[in-house]
C-alpha cells in the first residue's frame, strides 16, 4: 500500500505524540508511525517540570485526571554520604510513560488522527519529497519528523556519526512500592551512574538509574550489581532494602548514547531523544522532549502556511530555535556527569553546594526551561 502525507512523523514516544496532536491541532494533515501497542513501559525518570503545565493546557490535555504525584523539592546525595535539599523553581510531577504515553495516544486516536503500528525500514529523500517505507507500507510525505528515540536501526540506515561510538552507559527502571516522600524528586550519585527516585501515580515510586556497563558486566545479575555498587550510597541502600518491585524483571537498555546528535538529518527534523538525549543529571529530558515537539509543529504550521519560504528556511529556523533552547543544557549535563565521575572533584561540589546553596538553584535554572508560551 502507498500512501500520501503531508507530515510524517516516526516514532509514538512523548516527543512524537505531542507532536501530533499540535499538528493536528493546528488542522494539518498528519500520519504518526509508531512499531508498538499502548500502552506500555519505558526506561525513564517519568518526573516533568511544570514549565509544560501551559503548553498542555493549549493542546486541550487534562492531565490533572491521571492523578500525578506533585513535586515540589530535589533531593541529591553524593556516594560519600553527603546530601542537600532544595526547593525546584517552577516544581513538577511525577507521571509514568505507561500512563502519559497511553493518555496522548488515547487522545490522538479520539481526535482521529491516523496511527500505523509498523516498523520503519527505510527513509529517502529526492526531489523535495520524502519516500518512508515501513514492513508493509510506502509513505510519500512532504515533511518527515524524527521522532524515535535514543537509538534505532533507522539511525543506522541514515549513517548517524554517533553510531559509530560505542556507549559505556546501562540504563534500568523499574517501579516499586516504598515509603518515599510524594513532594521529592531525589538524584543519587554512586560509582559509575546516577539514580532517580521519586513517585508516580498510584502511590508508585519510579526508580531509574543509569550505569557505567563495564562495572556492570562484572556482576552477576542486577541484583548483585544493586547490592555491590548502589548499596555504597547509604541513601540508595535504604531505599532498595525496604522497596518492593512491581515489575516481574526491570527494563533495561544498552547503549544509551549521549553523545552530540543533529536537530536536523538529511532534511529530517529530529525531536525528543532523537535529537538529543539530555543526561539524567538535569533530570528534565521529558520536558525538553515536550517542548521540541511545540518548537517543530510551530515552525512546520509557518512553513505550510507560506511565512516560511522554503525548507531551507524551516531547517535553519528549527536548528537556531532547538540549539537556543536545548544545547547549554546539554552542555550542562555532561560538565556535571565529568564533575561528578571524579570522588575528589564531587566531594569538592557537594561541599560547596552546602555552604552556597544559592549555586544549586542557578544550576537548576540551568538545565530548565521557563513555562512554554504558546501563540494562538
């Protein structure tokens, strides 16, 4: 089967679905690939800033209904046992992917926009026109939009230079049942990784951590690994030891790359993890995930529209908005994870955090955005 488009998007993860639902808002013609069913879980740290609390309200989302944990504090402890507290500028929630995920879907199927569950095999360009194939279709579209996450096949296909790098990064989540405080997203450092932990819905606690793979390999299971490297952080070890696991195994994923990607590949405009993965250290990937999707619905609005005249304009005008909004953050993430893999130099800025708090807050400010406006 073949079919026409004007806007193609591949991959139904946050970015894409958002993306959707602008588009659809905006009353374009829009067809969303995505290989899998919903709903289902995801490796993430399932905690959003606020700053996408206007941008959701425009879309028409009732996200007060699914019932998210709200999040007002940030908790952070170094693996030598040191810890500091403070309260997050704009606050946010905490919402798992299995719920959100489902909830944009829901709302994208009810708006009647058209979703294809298959799995994209190849993406060409020629003649100011893209040709998508997929296991059981041919998608002709004049404007395609990357949307499928962290690493894929696709990725391959398209000669990505990251690829080419191998990742030293393990990343596992799961959900538990624990006594952890509802108002606190809490980031603890230990030997090789970082951890996430804060509630979810359903008086869930999402635990999400990333590791250094080769430490990993040494252990026998994940349990043995949690036990012999977390446990070193007597935060961590507190919180494992009285949890009890929701999930019949963990999820995880390998080769979780976080090296530079580009906004915009041979005339794809990139979005979400796709783009760019942003390190758990800013703990704000899903927000930027979020507001890439409004950045590349608004400008593709502009360029049907005729107020941007060509797609070379479109891609120049979405590479400045995405670097402007996204890349010191990024910047950011991975100066802290260099801080932080050294024990002398993360002593060194736990210390000085305690005794100036105030630096904490501008490091924060740092790896957040402000409330996303939306024009109407």
């Amino acid at each position: 089967m073949q079919a026409e488009t004007e806007i193609l998007i591949i991959g139904g993860g946050l970015a894409g679905l958002t993306a959707g639902l602008h588009l659809n808002k905006l009353g374009l013609a829009i067809t969303l690939i995505e290989k899998d069913t919903y709903p289902h879980h995801k490796v993430c740290g399932e905690y959003i800033s606020n700053e996408v609390t206007p941008y959701f309200k425009w879309l028409g989302l009732d996200i007060e209904s699914l019932a998210p944990t709200l999040i007002s504090e940030l908790f952070f402890t170094s693996e030598l046992g040191k810890s500091i507290q403070t309260q997050l500028p704009l606050g946010g929630f905490g919402l798992s992917r299995y719920t959100l995920d489902g909830y944009l879907y829901t709302e994208l199927i009810r708006r009647k926009v058209n979703i294809v569950h298959d799995r994209v095999v190849e993406i060409n360009f020629a003649n100011n026109q893209f040709k998508v194939a997929t296991t059981n279709h041919t998608f002709n579209a004049r404007y395609v939009i990357g949307a499928y996450g962290k690493r894929s096949a696709i990725d391959v296909k398209l000669n990505r230079s990251f690829m080419d790098k191998q990742s030293p990064y393990l990343a596992v989540k799961a959900h538990y049942q624990a006594d952890f405080p509802n108002h606190l997203v809490s980031l603890h450092n230990f030997e090789g990784g970082y951890c996430g932990v804060s509630k979810v819905e359903g008086n869930r606690v999402n635990i999400c951590y990333l590791a250094d793979y080769e430490r990993f390999k040494k252990h026998k299971n994940l349990i043995a690994f949690q036990e012999n490297m977390l446990y070193k952080n007597k935060y961590l070890k507190d919180i494992f030891e009285n949890a009890n696991c929701l999930f019949d195994t963990p999820l995880t994923i390998s080769q979780v790359s976080f090296e530079r990607k580009e906004p915009v590949y041979n005339h794809i405009l990139m979005i979400g993890d796709t783009a760019g993965l942003i390190h758990p250290l800013c703990g704000n990937g899903m927000a930027m995930a979020i507001h890439a999707a409004k950045i590349v619905s608004e400008l593709l609005h502009q360029r049907i529209g005729g107020k941007i005249n060509s797609r070379e304009a479109l891609e120049k005008n979405y590479t400045a908005y995405w670097s402007r909004e996204f890349k010191s953050r990024l910047k950011m993430g991975r100066m802290l994870a260099s801080l932080l893999r050294n024990p002398k130099l993360e002593s060194l800025a736990i210390n000085t955090l305690i005794k100036m708090p105030f630096l904490l807050h501008t490091i924060i400010k740092k790896t957040h955005g402000k409330p996303i406006k939306v024009s109407s």
